[in-house]
C-alpha cells in the first residue's frame, strides 16, 4: 500500500493553493447552482474543498485530478460514493466529448486552475464547446479582467476577442490571497463562462484566429500595417474601419468582418 503524501503539501509545479474558507466555498457552490441530475465536472478539486458540496447539489459528479497523492486522498474520501467518479489524468488530455456522451448531457465545468493552464485549458475546452454548457472557473484577477475587458480597455487584447464568440463572460466576485493555503501573491477572480451553442455567424471565417493574432501581434502597430498581408488599407476602410486605428479599439464582430473579407480576399487570389 502506498502511503500517500500530506494533502496540505502543495506543489509547485501544479501551482498549487487549496482553497479552505469556508464562506467562499459556500459562495462559490451558490454561485454555480448546480442541479439534481446535472453533468457537473470538477477540474483539480485538490483537497476536496468544494468537492461535497458540488456532490450534494448535482448528485453526481466526475473530478479530474492530476496529482496522484491529492487523487488517493480524494479517492479515500468520496471514493466509495458510487456517485462521484475520479480521474487521474491532465484535464489537458480529456475527451470533452466522450465524458460527456458517457453522462448523457452537456457537462458542467467547474475548477479553480493554476495561471499555467488557464488560457489553453480554456481553449481545449472550447473546441468541445457542444459539449458544455457554462464553466465556472477561479482564476488570477489580471486573467479574468482580460476575459470580460471592454474594447479600448488597458486589458482588452486576443484572448477577450477569442473567447467573444464563443462564451458570455461574467466576473463573479474576487476572492483574495487568505482564502487560500499557501496563500498566493495575487487577487484571484470568480469567473461564469456560458458557452453559445454555436459561434455567431461574424466568426465563422476560418481566418478569424489568424486575423485576431495578426492584429494583437503588436499593439501599437495600426491594422493597416497588421493586416497588410490579408487587406489593403482601402479593403480595410470599405467595410466602415478606420484602417489607422489599432486592434485594442475594436469590438469582436468588427474581427470578425475582417475575417471574412480577408477569406474571400484569399480566395479570389487563387482563382
């Protein structure tokens, strides 16, 4: 039998720092509201802070546990629940799809996630975003302000415009470092992600990507010197954009305009 490491001990390289207020954990299961009967998903649990309270309101619920100490601790814990079910594994590495075919509904996401997986974990689940419906992640405050920013903001930038067509971003509530062991350096952020069935028809392009990281490439560069191998300023100012204006004043639907002229831009060249 193998003796499993303290679960107070967090590593470093997993960005470990487990939740433990109690307040804030009431909050956040609140927050959530889960309902009987929902696939609900519980990304790196660590200690199990919210872990029976997200049980007790679903009724059921699947842990993603990269840690193999912190998934024996969980596993004696909840483990003979035949309710909640343990993997561990990278929730990098998850098929989104498959788990939610398994639970017969769209999943339920929720996790409070280290700053070195946050934005692709975010868009590893986003391309199985017919599989969820909304995620409630903890997150660094600066990761969160970028999320919700509004265009012109100091924090608006690609992973705002990104994330535009895919999810509705709301900032819950902040929680601060005491909420924490071992507390953090920063201010982290509650933050409600609800996924649109589908991407509006703006961001259909398949240069979309491309545009939004063209343009946020460099920040002080103006679109027309950004976009310069996609659309010629005049192609720019046609479809009502000042091609001198830069990529942080810019609402994601205007993107998405670039997008597809850029697309069709393409194609005519090839003809």
């Amino acid at each position: 039998m193998t003796t499993a490491r303290p679960a107070s001990r967090a590593r470093k390289r997993f960005g470990q720092h487990f939740l433990h207020d109690p307040a804030v954990i009431g909050r956040i299961v609140e927050a959530i509201a889960l309902q009987p009967g929902e696939a609900a998903v519980e990304i790196g649990p660590g200690q199990g802070a919210l872990t029976a309270g997200l049980l007790a309101a679903a009724g059921q619920l699947d842990a993603i546990e990269i840690d193999r100490d912190l998934a024996a601790a969980l596993q004696t814990r909840f483990g003979r629940d035949p309710r909640w079910v343990l993997h561990q594994t990278d929730a990098l590495g998850v098929d989104w799809r498959a788990l939610a075919a398994a639970r017969r509904g769209r999943l339920r996401v929720i996790g409070n996630l280290p700053y070195n997986i946050s934005t692709p974990l975010l868009f590893r689940l986003l391309g199985a975003a017919e599989a969820i419906t909304d995620m409630h992640f903890m997150l660094q405050k600066e990761v969160v302000d970028r999320i919700v920013a509004s265009p012109g903001s100091r924090d608006y930038g690609r992973l705002t415009v990104m994330l535009a067509p895919r999810v509705t971003a709301t900032r819950l509530f902040e929680v601060g470092p005491g909420a924490f062991r071992p507390a953090p350096r920063v201010t982290s952020a509650v933050l409600r992600l609800v996924v649109a069935s589908a991407p509006p028809e703006w961001a259909c392009s398949p240069l979309y990507g491309e545009i939004v990281t063209a343009a946020f490439g460099q920040r002080r560069k103006t679109l027309r010197n950004a976009l310069r191998r996609y659309l010629a300023a005049e192609a720019i100012e046609s479809l009502g954009i000042d091609p001198g204006a830069r990529a942080e004043t810019l609402p994601a639907e205007r993107f998405g305009a670039l997008a597809v002229a850029a697309a069709r831009a393409t194609a005519a060249s090839i003809r």
